[in-house]
C-alpha cells in the first residue's frame, strides 16, 4: 500500500441497483472526482456498485473514461468485489491473502434513486461511524417517495397539488373507491410511481382511458402511485440549496423543455453533453419576477429545513403561469451532477462547491458525535430471572 503522508482518504460512491445507475457514474466524475484530485488534497478512492450490488474499487475507475471503454464490463468482471469493514472505522478490504484495505476518512455518496439516495447507504455509512457528505438518512428517505415529501411539505402549511394515492394493493382491493377519489380533482392528471425519478414511469392523463392505463404503467414500476392535478400553463423552476444549520439557496433555475413531458432524454442527453443536465436545456437565472424569485427561494429554504436536509438538495416547483400560483413539487437529496453548473452561475466554483460539501459534512458529524446516546442504567441488574452460575 502507497503512503499518503497527511492526505485525507476520501471514497465517492456511486453506480448502484438504480435506473439512475449511469447518471450516478457521471455524477461521480463530474464533478466530484474530477475536482477531488484538483485539489491534490486528498486520496481519492472510486468505490464503483455494479447493477448486481457488487463492490469494486480500483484507482483506475477515477477516470470516467474507464466506463466508456466497450469492454468495460468485461474488465470488471475480472476484478474481485472488495468488501466493508467497520472494526476500526470505515474500510475498504481487498480479498486476497495479504488482506490489503484502506481506511476511508470520509464518504461522498454519488448515486441517485434506489439504495443510494434514499437512505439506505446513509444509514450503512451512519452504522459505520464515518463521516459523509450530503442529506442524511432522514431527509433522504423521505425525498424518495413523492407522497410522503408532499405530506412533510403541506403538513407545514407550504402550497402542494391536490393529490391521490393508493398501493397497489389498495387498488387492488377497491379501485373504484379511488376512481371516486380522483374524480375529485381537477382533470387532466400526472400519474406518478412515487420511488422514482427521471419521469421513468410517469404520464400525463386527460381520459378515463389514458387514466386507466397510466395507472397500470405506474404500479408496474412501483408498489405506490401518487395521481395529481396537472399544472397548466406551466413554469418549472428548480432550485439548488446548501448547507446545515445556515442555508444558501443557488439560482432559479427553469428547465426548457421541448416535449410536454420532461423526460430522461431531455433531462441527460438531447445535449450530447457529459456534463450530467443538459445545460441547453435551461435558463439560469429563471427569467421570472423578482418576487416570484424571492417567494421560491424562501419557499425552497423552508421546506430543504423541513424534510431536515443537510449538506446538499434541490428543490422543485411547479408554477401555474398565469397564476404565478407555487406549488412545491419535489425535493432531490443529490441532484444530478450537483448541479454545479447552477452554482457556477451563482459564483460558487467546483472546488468551492465540492470542499464546502466536505466541511458540512464534517460539520455534521461533529454535531452528531457531541450528543450524548448512551445512557447508563442498572436495568440489567434488576431485571428478574435466574443468574449465572
Ligand atoms: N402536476 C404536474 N403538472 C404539470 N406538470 C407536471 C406535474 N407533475 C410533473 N410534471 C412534469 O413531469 C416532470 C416529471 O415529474 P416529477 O414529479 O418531477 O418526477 P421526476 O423528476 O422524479 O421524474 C416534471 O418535471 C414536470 O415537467
Ligand atoms: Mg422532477
């Protein structure tokens, strides 16, 4: 093993059994590795989980050109899955008979959707004693499922759209009673999976029929299904926010689109860009009223305070044009590419963006480690039953 005299050992996670499972690779890269090894201030350890939940770890996975090679995978296929140790903080250990491993000083979660930005990695990494970067178990737990942001956020008053939602099997079991229910809202409708993201899943209904089918389209992708009132006209603003206990917000930002219905395509590669959003795609500052702006923002602060984020997230809101009526759509525990190209624009740089995610992180984990969870009690000693010889 090299010695790295001082240097912190950092290990950005990302890949993963997601749909969102390449974003999360060019997130990682771009740019996180990227202006990690910039900086020359720490050992940068690419920690790569295959579709399969598979491990890797290998310095040359610090490139993302590793995974733009046609035989990547076969490549993969020949390293060893390293596994987790956390006997003595957070190690990566290598198989073999010299039992090489790393001990990592702080962990920048990369991944998007399922496993990765929905807690259950924060509340491995949480069980690991290290510190890491971005919105804790909580928060992100909360973001992953539509519904439950939506309750969280209109359950302290803040706007969201009438809504419907049901497992599947609730539907199953009476459908008719939430026909009956949606039939309360205001048609056309957006029938959501409410555990993804990427518009995978989603479609906008106008007819019983199209309501019909995109409710079936949705419960094949997801155990629960979020039925809502479509925004028209609509203005899409999205909003990058940081920090823990002090909160800055990035710019407004509005996604253009070109189809009615934002999807995966317009989102990551109309563009042919890496850059993980497609920067063509929108406009930054929004172009809208300084009112309106400053009604987003304090909104966006709010609910990012609400849901208890930390570190990093994004939150979306749908407005009717007209109107200028705010809703808060949803919230993003790592958006894409840490959308740093919206924190360019606000002044803030990649090394400054992703040094300053690294402090909170620490921030953090300081906060968390000077609270008092053990308490001492003499329960055991007093509890009843025979004792041992
Ligand atoms: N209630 C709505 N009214 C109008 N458009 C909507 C509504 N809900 C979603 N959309 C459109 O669909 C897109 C995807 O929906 P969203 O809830 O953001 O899911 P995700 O981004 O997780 O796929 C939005 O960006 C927006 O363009
Ligand atoms: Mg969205």
């Amino acid at each position: 093993m090299r010695y790295y005299g001082g240097m912190k050992s950092i290990a950005v996670i990302f890949g993963g059994r997601s749909a969102e499972h390449d974003v999360s690779i060019i997130t990682a890269h771009i740019p996180i590795i990227e202006t990690l090894l910039a900086t020359r201030e720490y050992n940068v350890w690419p920690v790569y989980i295959s579709k399969e939940g598979k491990w890797y770890c290998d310095q040359r996975m610090n490139e993302l050109g590793f995974f733009k090679q046609p035989d990547w995978e076969a490549q993969l296929s020949e390293m060893k899955p390293v596994s987790l140790s956390f006997t003595a903080g957070f190690e990566i250990v290598w198989p073999g008979v010299f039992g090489k491993s790393q001990k990592i000083d702080i962990v920048f979660p990369s991944m998007h959707g399922t496993f990765g930005e929905d807690g259950s990695l924060m509340g491995l990494l949480r069980m690991a004693n290290v510190p890491f970067v971005g919105c804790d178990i909580f928060a992100s737990a909360v973001a992953m499922d539509k519904v439950l942001t939506k309750e969280v956020v209109a359950a302290e008053g803040m706007p969201v759209v009438p809504y419907v939602w049901f497992t599947q099997a609730q539907w199953k079991a009476d459908a008719d009673h939430f026909r009956t229910k949606i039939k309360q809202l205001k048609a056309p409708y957006f029938v959501k999976p409410v555990h993804l993201g990427s518009s995978i899943g989603i479609a906008k209904a106008k007819t019983d029929a199209e309501l019909e089918n995109a409710i079936e389209v949705a419960l094949h992708y997801d155990d629960k299904v979020l039925v809502e009132e479509a925004v028209e006209p609509l203005l899409e603003i999205t909003l990058p926010l940081m920090g823990n206990d002090d909160v800055r917000a990035a710019q407004c930002e509005r996604p253009l689109n070109t189809s009615e219905l934002f999807d995966f395509n317009d989102k990551y590669l109309s563009s042919g860009k890496s850059s993980g959003v497609n920067n063509a795609y929108s406009e930054i500052p929004a172009k809208i009223s300084e009112e309106l702006t400053r009604q987003i923002k304090d909104l966006g602060i709010r609910v990012y305070r609400t849901l208890g984020c930390s570190g990093i997230a994004r939150v979306d809101f749908l407005v009717n044009d007209s109107t200028k009526e705010v809703f808060v759509n949803e919230v993003n525990t790592l958006p894409g590419s840490l959308y740093h190209h919206n924190w360019k624009a606000s002044g803030v740089s990649n090394r400054d963006l992703v040094l300053e995610l690294i402090r909170l992180a620490q921030e953090r984990f300081a906060s968390q480690k000077s609270r008092t969870y053990a308490f001492k009690s003499d329960i055991l000693k007093k509890v009843g039953g025979p004792k041992v010889q």
